[in-house]
C-alpha cells in the first residue's frame, strides 16, 4: 500500500525555521525516517511539499484512486483554507493530520484547524515525531479497512 505526506507553506525551511518551536531536523531528514518508519509497517510513501493552496488542492484530487491514504500538515492554511478543507472531504480518502508543534499551546489564531473534522484524526506537538505517529495511525486504519 501506498501513502502521500503532504507538507504545505514553509514547511520546506523545516530545520532553520524557528528550530526552538519545530526542531533541527530538515524535511528531508524526516521524510527519510518517514519512509522508514512506513515501510516497516509494510507502506511505501511519496512526499509532496508546496507552498500554493491550489498546487496542493491538485494533488489531494490526484491522490483519489492512487493511495491509500494522505497524512498532511497544510502549515498555516490549516488554520483557514476551506478550500483544502473541501478538497479533502470530496476525495474520500483517509487523512491524518499532523502539525510538528502543539498548535492549541501557541497564538490564539493557531489552535483552530478548519481540516481537523474532516480528517480521520489529528496528532499535534511531537515534532518530527508527529509523523511517525500520523504513519501509525494511518496504519491501523488502512489495517482495519482490510480486516
Ligand atoms: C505547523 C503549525 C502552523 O500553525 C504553522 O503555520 C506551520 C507549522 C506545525 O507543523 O506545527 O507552518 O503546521
């Protein structure tokens, strides 16, 4: 089985960008542990970052029928985008969402995600870790869904 990780607006300066609230460690860093992690649970993974709300509005359409299932932190459109939200909820797809920092412990404006309800689930606050946790949980869907 396949998944998608989406990473949305400066997620790709993850490891420079304010390293005391979202770590050292770069994105290509964690998508290497993300691909390991995955593949001891038997998925395969493709990474896709963007900084553009349509780019990855086009990609969640083409996830439809491709995989498995999607784990995305869409950055600060999290907090705002009903387009991703809407995006999300038409292609029917299992979503974990997953945020590097504690967003409900930051700026009032971060501790609302618009995507969390049409998401399967929501981990938030364990950094690069924070992944890992969203390919576990992403796991034991997809497991489920088979059974
Ligand atoms: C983030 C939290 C958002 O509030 C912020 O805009 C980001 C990163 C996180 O992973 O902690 O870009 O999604």
């Amino acid at each position: 089985r396949n998944i998608l990780i989406i990473n949305g607006p400066n997620l790709n300066l993850t490891g420079t960008r304010k390293p005391e609230i979202y770590g050292s460690t770069t994105l290509t860093q964690i998508n290497e542990r993300i691909a390991r992690h995955a593949s001891e649970k038997g998925l395969t993974c493709n990474f896709y970052q963007s900084n553009h709300e349509g780019a990855i509005i086009d990609k969640i359409h083409e996830a439809r029928g491709v995989y498995a299932g999607v784990i995305i932190n869409a950055g600060a459109y999290s907090h705002y985008s009903y387009a991703i939200r809407d995006a999300i909820e038409a292609v029917e797809l299992p979503f974990i969402e997953v945020h590097l920092s504690n967003i409900f412990a930051r700026d009032e404006f971060r501790s609302k995600s618009v995507l969390s309800a049409v998401c399967r689930g929501h981990i938030s606050g364990f950094g690069a870790d924070s992944y890992l946790l969203g390919v576990e949980a992403l796991a034991l869907v997809l497991d489920k869904q088979a059974a």
